[in-house]
C-alpha cells in the first residue's frame, strides 16, 4: 500500500512521474508506440487498467518500477538494469500471450515481488 505522501492513484503516480521526467502525455505516448488518447485516459482516471507491456514500456520510459506505476505498491524508483534489452524482449513476449495468461504472469509477478526477503 502506498505511504501517505505517495500519490495513491493511477493518474497521480502517472502525473509525478511525468513531472520528474522530461516526458509530456504526448511524448510517452510516442515513445512507447500508443496513442496520446490512451496516455490520457490513464492521466484523467477513464481507466484504471494498462495492458501490461504498456505498462512496462511507460514505466521504464518514466525511470519508475511497473508495480509501483500501476498500483503504488513496491519502490518508486526504477532500478538501473544491466542488459535492457531483457525488459524489451520481456514486453515483446509478454505483449504476445493471450489476455488470461498475462492476467495470471501479472498475480505472479506481483505475488513474488511482495514475497518478504
């Protein structure tokens, strides 16, 4: 759960992370490959859901980890990665699942991240 001082919604973790970044709604979009309508969707609270390789193209693109984007949970900052072209070949095959099986990849990964030690 987040900290009193962390933003607890969506739109407000998107917002500060837009604002500790050089990204614009429109710059994000057009890095991550989506429309400037689905980035403010996520920005106005029209929806509380992202795709989870969008997810995590908008997290590493705003230099924060995908868990704590998504649900406040976990650390705000995104650890530098050694080798990232892991975390795209992460997203490419993760885009490639069918919705139930990212769905259960997503309970997994957040169930092993919350797992203490």
């Amino acid at each position: 759960m987040a900290s009193s001082d962390e933003p607890s919604t969506l739109p407000a973790r998107l917002q500060w992370a837009l604002d500790h970044t050089e990204h614009t709604q429109a710059s994000l979009a057009r890095e991550i490959g989506i429309s400037k309508g689905a980035v403010g969707q996520w920005a106005s609270g029209a929806t509380d859901h992202i795709r989870p390789a969008h997810l995590f193209d908008a997290a590493r693109a705003l230099r924060v980890e995908p868990e704590w984007l998504a649900t406040g949970n976990g650390p705000r900052p995104r650890l530098e990665r050694a080798a990232p072209d892991v975390d795209a070949e992460i997203c490419r095959l993760v885009s490639s699942l069918p919705e139930g099986a990212r769905t259960a990849l997503l309970a997994l990964l957040v169930a092993v991240l919350r797992r203490p030690g």
